[in-house]
C-alpha cells in the first residue's frame, strides 16, 4: 500500500522549482566552503603583515648598517687625518743632526707623547662609537 505524501509547503515548493538538486550543493557545504575561505584570507592577511614587519626590519637594520658605515668611514678619515699629522711633525720636528744620531730632546719627546696621547685618545672615542653602534 503506497504511502500518502505529505502535502509541500509553498517555500519547499518554490524552492525545488528554481533549483534542480543534482546541480546545486547542499547549503551546510556552502557554508562551510566560505568559512574555509575566511580562514584562508585571515591567514593570508596574517602573512601579509607578518612580511611586512620582516621588511620593515631590514629596512632598520639597512639604516643602521648604513650609519655605521657612514661613522666607520668617517673616524677613518679622521685617524688618517692625525696619522698624517703625527707623521708629519715626527719628520717635520726632527733635527738635521737626530738623522744620523737618533738622538731625542727632553722637549721633543714630550711633543712626540703628547701626539701620540692624542691619537690614542682619538682612536679610543673611534672604538666608543663604533661600541655604541652595536
């Protein structure tokens, strides 16, 4: 004996009138399909900035190189400069005589220190800075 049928709804009627069932997935798979898609596009978005911090890192860190470098040469000049200026005096203030005897003064020894205290004292505010680029 056949069952009756139920009689339809007229939205359950409707709705199997504009869409045939074999060519149109369920709803809940939609929905899960757009959910997984958010969660793709959350990830893709997190990447994103994750990246973006990355290269904004570099970008720091290719700053500071940069100044460091920029210093670096900088305080090279400078010790050429006083390395050129010592050797100069040394050669300038030698007497014709201290050629041949290698003899020094009282008054040019303490030139000489006094120089090369500079130097030194120069060479130590060089490894200062380049201490505090670290």
């Amino acid at each position: 004996m056949p069952q009756p049928q139920q009689p339809q709804t007229a939205f359950q009627s409707a709705a199997q009138a504009n869409t045939p069932p074999s060519k149109q997935p369920p709803l809940f798979i939609k929905l899960e399909k757009y959910n997984d898609l958010v969660k793709n596009l959350e990830e893709l978005r997190r990447y994103s900035k994750e990246i973006k911090e990355t290269l904004d890192n570099l970008a720091e860190v290719e700053r500071r190189l940069t100044r460091g470098i920029t210093a670096s040469y900088r305080t090279l000049d400078s010790l050429d400069t006083l390395i050129t200026i010592v050797s100069s005096r040394l050669v300038s203030n030698q007497p014709a005589d201290m050629k041949e005897s290698g003899a020094l003064t009282q008054a040019e020894r303490h030139n000489i220190e006094k120089y090369f205290s500079t130097v030194k004292d120069e060479i130590n505010r060089v490894k200062s800075e380049l201490t505090s680029m670290k």
